[in-house]
C-alpha cells in the first residue's frame, strides 16, 4: 500500500477500482478466468499507483499535497510544503475518525434538512 494513500484521492478512487474488480473477479459466480483478469490489470494499476506516489512524492514518514501543474495564463501553484509523521498507524486512525465524524454531520445535516422541509 502506497504511503498516506488515504490524503490523495486519486489514490483512493485507483485502490477503489482495483478492490471492486476485486470483489468482481473472486465472485462464486464468476467465469473461473476471472481472476487472471484481476492480475493483468493489476499490473496495470500497481503502474499508475507509482505514478501517483511519485506525483504526490509521499514517502514513509513524510507527505505532501500531489503536484498541480500551472497551465500557461493561470496563476502560480501554491507551493508545496511537506508534513512529517513520526506515528503512520496514530496518523490514520486520527484520519479516518475525522472522516468517519465528518461524514456523520454531513449525514445528521442532511436529515435535519428533510426535517425542516416537512416542518413547513
């Protein structure tokens, strides 16, 4: 698993993709070929996921936001700035108890709009 995946969506959707293949291809259902499907594009996505890691240049105990290129006539990209991390596993369970509480509001939020909108 690439380092600090979790901070890079464009990581998050690749290891998405490759986990539902996944769940695709192993299915009881399935042709029994399945699966030497899943590793040919496997292949593939371990290729992109380097090309990610290389783009957001996160490494073991270190991470950044993932490179943008300016196009000609747009402004400067922001300069990147690396955060350094002493504890990897600390750092992702904060991450996903943030995420999960961030999602729970937006749920909570959501609901009590339907609430106000029978209210009136």
């Amino acid at each position: 698993m690439p380092p600090f995946w979790h901070h890079h969506p464009e990581m998050v959707w690749e290891l998405s993709a490759l986990h539902l293949h996944w769940l695709g291809a192993y299915d009881p259902e399935q042709n029994a070929s399945a699966p030497l499907g899943w590793h040919r594009d496997f292949a593939d996505a371990r290729e992109r996921l380097r090309y990610w890691v290389t783009a957001c240049g996160t490494r073991g105990d270190r991470d950044r936001p993932t490179r943008q290129a300016s196009w000609p006539g747009e402004d400067p990209a922001p300069a990147i700035q690396d955060f350094t991390f002493t504890d990897r596993d600390t750092e992702f369970a904060e991450f996903v108890i943030a995420q999960v509480r961030k999602r729970q509001e937006a749920e909570d939020e959501f609901y009590a709009s339907l609430a106000d909108d029978e209210a009136q």
